[in-house]
C-alpha cells in the first residue's frame, strides 16, 4: 500500500511539473522565426518578425528596376519596369503567421512541430501586386505611337480618267484588353526580365476597287469669279481650292471644310487680305477662303448631299446671291461640313482658272434622270446706309484718306427648287441668312500746321459726307500746286495784296 501511494505522488509530481512547464512555455512564446521556414527564394529563418520583413522588403525592392517590354504587333517596343508598373508586396500577413509556427500544444507537440519544420520546411508563396492605374496610364501615353491607322483607297483624277490608289491596313492599341494582358502577364511573373504583347486591333481600311471605280458622274458643279481680287486674295482662293481638290468621301463620313483648308498660316501657303471681322473689312491672313466654302457649298446643294453646319457671312458677298454663302471663320468656330449621304463614295474635284473657281462633285448617280434641282435666293428685307461714317486721323497728313465701302444689309432665305421632267413638284427653305448694314466708311487725314487748311478740312468732315471730303481735299491739293507755280515776286504781290487789304478791313472798322 505504501509503494502504491509513492508510486502514485510521483505520477503527480511529475504530471504537474509537465504542466507548469508547459504553461510557462506558452506563456513567453519565441518571437523568432522557427528554422525551416522561407518565402519564396528567401530563407527567414531564425529571424524575428521585423527582420524578415525587412528581408522580404529589400527583395521586392531589389524587383522594381526588372525590365517588362510591352510589344507592338510590328515588334517595336517601349520597356517599362516593374516600379513603374506599380509593384507591391501584397501578403505581408505570413511574417506573422511564420512566427507562429510551432508555438502551439503543450512542449512535445511544439517540439515535433519544429523539429518537422527543420527537416521538412515551410516554404511560403511571395505574392506581388501591381496598379492597373499605373499600368493603364503606360499604355495610354507611352504606347499611342505604335497606332497606325489606316490609309482608306483613295481616287485620283489622271488625264481626266480616274485611278484608284489602295488602302494600307492600320493597327489600333486595344487600351483595355492590353491591360488586361500585362495584368495577367504580373500575375503569373518570374521575377525577370520579360516581356508582353500588347493586343493590338486590325483597323480595317475603307474602299473596295470595284466601288470606286464606279465614281463617274457628276452630282454638282458651281464655279464662281474672283476677277476683282488682288493677288494676295486670288492666291488664297487658289490655295485653299487645292487643299480640298482630290478628297474622297465615303458613305456616311463628315467632310469639314476647316479641317481640310487650315492652318492659316504663311506655311500653309496663305497671304494677307482682306476679309470681314466685326462689321469691317480688315486684312486676315487666309483672307477670300470663304470663297472656297462657299463655292464649294453650292456644288454640295446640287449634289444634294447633306449639309450639317453651315453659317453666312456677317455682310453681305458679291459673289453669289444673298443666303447661297458659306462662311468659315477660325475665330469664330464657323465651318462648313456635310455629309456623304450616298451609297457610293464620292470625289471632290476643285480647281481654278482665269481667276473662276469651280467644284465637280463626282459620285455615282441614282437620281430619276428627269428630276433637275433648282436653288432660288429671295430677298426678304433690305437697309441701305442713311450716311457716311468719317473718322479723322491725326496721325495721317491732310490729303490722306482711305474709303471703305458700304455694304446694305439685308435678310433672305434660300429656296431649293425641285422639278420632275419639267414640272415643278417641291419647294422649300433650305436656309435663312442675316446680314449687317455697313456705311460707306472713310478715314481722313488731319495733321497740318496751316490753320486755314486745318479749318476747311475738319468743316468738309463735318458734313459726313465723303464725296464733299474729297472735294476739300482736291480743293487743297490744287491750291497748293498752284502756290508752288508761282515766283518769289508774285508771291510777294499776293502777300501785299493781303496785307493791303487787312488793313484796309481794321481801318473800315475802326471808323477811319
């Protein structure tokens, strides 16, 4: 009985020594990483938990300069790295659960559990990530050069016989699908140099031959005279018609007058002329281009193609009829654009001569051969300027003057004109078009040190009359011619004379 009882406090004894033991183990646990145990590539073992995160740090940061191609379909590329695609270390959480290991049961499963550690190992997954942003912005700016677009066939008029020029196939960066592509590609990264193709879209050129070589008929043609304009004028007229003659436009497509005739500038082959700003004629280099628009927007009428946008001037044009103009004006976001309504393309033929400008609008014709249309200009309301407007300029000689004409302002609508062989079957407004009243304006010259002359020309202008202005002005001019014919001593008479007769005058007024 005896040796049971000690055998039995023994068991306890040592029972409860297994238990404070283990009790006090778990309480102070290692805070160093067990042996065994890594991320990736990277051994951590035996290291505390700041240690290996600093470890693990350094190597993604040690990725950032690792090189990533993104490739073109022409096999161009542009090299990007791994920072810049905005590389992170995404599962920071297993330091924590590494440290864990084997700090769990009572000491001999904890033993087993490390000892199983030292000779097996834990390897841990690095997981990076990166910023679809970042990635986005890349493709965006740095991989927009690898877009060729597409070159649409194109018609050419030789020896009066057309031609057809093929198309050249472009390729478009697929922005999204790109990124997705790169994303997939980080995911599944090596941790090298590498590379990725970009998707690249297939933009498709516009224009069968055999369509093209159907464009043969005539839809429009309007000619309109320029035989007033100076050089500087008819050059731009000339200019701008060049710059549109030999566009193709196919079915559905916008055609912007702006966009084919701009920039204006010098480069371009632009000169200074005179053209309307503000209810005044002033010198813009382009100056005449409306001419272009304008001709060209009557060819469109008769085609019937459809017009989109389409402004008048703010004055009236000599050379076509009130409401049949076409303004553009960079300054004031005017254009004149239409759209290819037809099922065929069409090409636009402008060319000048004899200082006429004409466009031929060649198409393939499906109107009833018996239907003609017509456009009629209808003058709703005319003002015509009441008087003069003068302005005198001190900085400019007596003699000098410089007139502006008058334009009559006027409201109108433009009538489009259907027949059907002979008979008149439709009429209705196309347009209605505003212009301003302009006076015949003159700037005059004052600057003199003759008080005479200086009081007959400020009396000439105020009549507001131009005509009697200049009359003051040949009035002076021939005085003076006729002063400079004379000698020294018919100059000295004159003189006299006046002299004479001033006295004479002082004398009748004093009473003597």
């Amino acid at each position: 009985m005896k040796k049971f009882r000690s055998l039995l406090m023994m068991l306890l004894l040592v029972g409860c020594t297994f238990l404070v033991w283990g009790q006090s183990v778990s309480a102070a646990p290692d805070d160093r990483i067990p042996e065994g145990v890594s991320v990736g590539s990277i051994d951590i073992s035996g290291m505390t938990q700041d240690e290996a995160k600093q470890a693990i740090s350094e190597y993604v940061d040690a990725l950032g300069p690792k090189v990533i191609s993104l490739v073109a379909a022409n096999g161009s590329s542009v090299d990007v790295t791994a920072r810049e695609l905005g590389l992170t270390w995404q599962n920071t959480e297993l330091v924590r659960e590494a440290a864990e290991l084997g700090q769990k049961g009572n000491i001999v499963a904890r033993y087993k559990a490390k000892k199983d550690l030292k000779y097996k190992g834990k390897n841990y997954e690095l997981v990076l990530s990166f910023d679809r942003n970042a990635i986005a912005g890349i493709v965006a700016e740095r991989c927009e050069k690898f877009n060729v677009e597409a070159v649409n066939a194109q018609l050419k008029r030789e020896n009066g016989a057309f031609v057809v020029e093929e198309g050249q196939t472009g390729y478009i960066v697929d922005n999204a699908a790109s990124v997705n592509a790169i994303y997939s590609y980080l995911e599944q990264w090596n941790h090298e140099d590498g590379s990725v193709d970009l998707v690249m879209a297939i933009d498709e050129p516009q224009g069968k031959t055999e369509d093209l070589l159907r464009v043969k008929d005539v839809l429009g043609t309007f000619t309109t005279s320029y035989s007033t304009s100076g050089s500087d004028r008819s050059r731009n007229v000339a200019n701008g018609c060049s710059l549109i003659d030999g566009t193709t436009v196919y079915p559905g497509e916008t055609f912007s007058t702006y966009d084919a005739v701009k920039p204006f500038t010098q480069e371009n082959g632009y000169y200074m002329a005179g053209s309307y700003l503000n209810g005044k004629v002033v010198d813009s280099i382009g100056g005449g281009i409306c001419q272009v628009s304008t001709t060209l927007y009557n060819a469109v009428l008769l085609a019937e193609l459809e017009v989109t946008e389409r402004h008048n001037h703010s004055m009236i044009v000599t050379y076509v009829d009130p409401s049949a103009d076409a303004a553009i004006a960079e300054s004031a976001g005017k254009d004149f654009q239409f759209v290819n309504n037809t099922d065929y393309p069409i090409y636009i033929e402008g060319h000048t001569e004899n200082k006429n400008i004409t466009f031929n609008i060649y198409g393939v014709e499906t109107r009833d051969p018996g239907r003609k249309v017509y456009y009629e200009s209808e003058v709703l309301e005319k003002r015509v300027p009441e008087q003069d407007s003068i302005i005198a300029d001190p900085s400019q000689p007596v003699g000098v003057i410089n007139v502006s004409s008058a334009h009559i302002g006027y409201k109108a609508q433009l009538w489009k004109v259907v027949k059907q062989d002979g008979a008149e079957v439709s009429r209705e407004v196309v347009n209605k078009s505003s212009y301003a009243m302009s006076p015949r304006t003159a700037t005059v010259g004052t600057a003199t040190n003759d008080p005479n002359i200086s009081a007959m020309i400020q009396s000439a202008i105020a009549t507001s009359n131009i005509n009697e202005v200049k009359n003051t002005i040949a009035n002076i001019k021939a005085a003076q011619e006729a002063a400079a014919a004379l000698t020294p001593e018919q100059l000295a008479a004159i003189a006299a004379a006046q002299a004479a007769a001033e006295q004479a005058a002082q004398d009748a007024a004093a009473g003597n």
